[in-house]
C-alpha cells in the first residue's frame, strides 16, 4: 500500500483489515466521514468503523480506565492537553516521521504541540460569536462576560455556557481570568466573573454540536466558539458573525494519536498519514472551514484565509495557552466550576 502524498509505504499489507477510528458526532461526523474515512476505504481496501461518540476529555478517561485499550485504534480528534498527558502515562504511542512521514509537513510552530505522540493536523482558535440580528457586534471578552453592562437586562438568559468537559470552557475561563489580570497561573479571577455571569445563562452544554440547536432557534445571541465550526454554521444561513475580540484569541490545534493498545497500529498510523496528505488536508478544510495542519496548501479561497489560521503569517502570530499547565490543572478547575455552577 502505498503511502498518501509523497510518503514512502508504511505498510505492505494489513494483517486486519478492520480499523476503529474515533472522533465527534454531528456535522464533524459527517464531514469527517466523506473527507477522510471513505477515500481511505477505497484507497487501501479497508473497513473503518467510525466511534464518533465523546470529546476529548472523555476519550482521555477512556484511555485511563482502559489502560491504553479503549478499544479504538486511532484518537482522531484529542487536544494537546490530553496528548501530553496521555503520553506521560504511557497510553499513546510515539508518534514520529518515521511512523507517519507527512509529520514533516506540518507547521514548524505547531508540530512540537504533538508532543511527540500525536499529529497535529487541524487549527483553530475560539473566537467569538454573535447573532447579528440581536445585538451589537462585542469588542471584547467582557461582552460575553458582562453581557448586561454592554447589552443590558434583554440578554438575560441568551448567553450560553460550556462544561469543562469541552476546552471551549476552559479557554473562556482564561479569556474571564485575563480580563482581570490573571491568566493559565492565575484562573482566580474568572471565578467571579463566572458567578456574576450565571444568571445570565440561559443554557449550558458540553459538546459544540449541542449549542447548534440554541442558536438556530434564537435562545442564544452570544457565545465563545471554535472558528471551524463557527464559519461551517454561518455559511450554512445562521444569523451569526465571528469576532476576534481586542484582547485576542487562543489557538487549538486538533490532534491525532493511536493508543498504546490499539489493535491495529500499523494500520491505524497509515490512516494518520493519509489524514496528513494534502490532498485530503484540503478537502476537510474546505468543508469544516477550519485550518489545516500542513503548510504547504496555497490555494484556498480569500474568504477561507480571511477567517482561518491558514498561512505562515497566520500561524506565526497565532498565540498559544500554556497547554501543559491546562492540562495538569484541568481537573481541579473542573471541579470548581462545578462548585460555582452548582
């Protein structure tokens, strides 16, 4: 079999033909499954069984109470946070050019972010979003989290929150601890603004699909959310625009890793190849409206760039949280967001 884009073989032939592949439900799902998973089936003559259930923080429990065996192949959709540790504890396995060649094609700035078990292979960043029809365009982060000192009493219970569960709500806790000076060393802060917030809410989910039908059906006028998804839904009709707020944006970078238990490794880093090539990097891009992982695409539309990390430009200013830490203290912040939240 050979190898997507340039890449030298890896395989010659799969000793199972079977691969379970996870990621995320909704409009991801599908989308990932017409631009990723079925060219693959056709390329190597393989069955992929999509687990598309969980966010990224649940796939990591899975991984820890399996063991490294959590009974799919490929972690298609993981975040730095749980790559790192899930390297630490032995439950991802190395991840280099040699197991997957088309590493060498990934962003200089972002490759380090796989910390050496993963494959970065989509970027976004949590901007912000409004529905146009609603309210004035915010400027800032306060305008999410003071929303009645910019909008007033009408926006109590159009504001939506997200469980820790999604990194979303972390990276928006720190947007909420940066407004007061605090920030990854320093999330105090955002605890208060989080509880003057909370009467505010009118709905709080885990998962990004889960806020969609909030939005379509006008409940919700305000919310952080990932770029890629963002400009997938407005291109689609919803009344909504992206801000990138004064104080800026964080960027997320998508992750593939095969667990240290996998059943299929050989198979499974072929299929994290053929993510990487170029070919199918393009394609998914266009489709979810998010960043690719490799640098080396130069043909996508104006309006594509003009919304997504997709140039040198882009990614060289493109500001990264201190993911290890995120991922060391996540739990705890969990925790107490529980605590406020209860």
């Amino acid at each position: 079999m050979a190898a997507a884009g340039t890449a030298p073989a890896i395989i010659t032939r799969a000793s199972d033909n079977r691969l379970v592949v996870n990621s995320q439900g909704g409009e991801y799902q599908r989308i990932f499954e017409r631009t990723v998973i079925k060219p693959f089936e056709e390329k190597f003559g393989v069955t992929v069984i999509h687990d598309a259930t969980g966010t990224a923080s649940q796939d990591m429990a899975k991984l820890r109470a399996a063991g490294g065996k959590p009974g799919f192949d490929v972690a298609a959709v993981l975040t730095p946070p749980e790559v790192i540790l899930g390297g630490r504890e032995g439950l991802l396995e190395p991840m280099t050019e040699r197991e997957v060649p088309n590493l060498a094609h990934v962003w200089a700035e972002a490759k380090g972010l796989g910390s050496g078990f993963g494959a970065v292979h989509t970027i976004q960043y949590a901007s912000l979003i409004y529905n146009k029809d609603k309210i004035e365009r915010p400027e800032s982060w306060a305008d999410y989290w003071r929303p009645w000192e910019r909008y007033g009493e009408d926006i109590r219970n159009h504001v939506i929150g997200y469980n820790p569960a999604n990194l979303l709500s972390i990276f928006a806790l720190l947007y909420a601890a940066r407004l007061e000076g605090g920030g990854t060393d320093n999330i105090e802060p955002a605890w208060d603004i989080l509880e003057q917030q909370k009467p505010y809410l009118g709905v709080v989910v885990t998962g990004s699909s889960e806020a969609i039908p909030h939005f379509e059906n006008g409940q919700v006028w305000i919310s952080p959310y990932w770029s890629g998804r963002a400009a997938l839904y407005i291109s689609r009709g919803l009344p909504f625009e992206m801000v990138v707020p004064k104080e800026g944006v964080f960027g997320l970078p998508d992750v593939a890793a095969v667990p240290s238990g996998a059943a299929n490794k050989d198979l499974a880093f072929e299929f994290v190849n053929f993510r990487l090539s170029k070919e199918v990097q393009r394609a998914f891009s266009l489709a979810y409206h998010a960043g690719p992982g490799r640098n080396d695409i130069t043909d996508f539309p104006e309006e594509f760039l003009s919304r997504q990390i997709a140039t040198q430009d882009k990614i060289a200013n493109t500001v990264w949280p201190d993911l290890a830490t995120i991922g060391e203290r996540r739990r705890d912040w969990t925790l107490r967001w529980q605590e406020v939240m209860s």
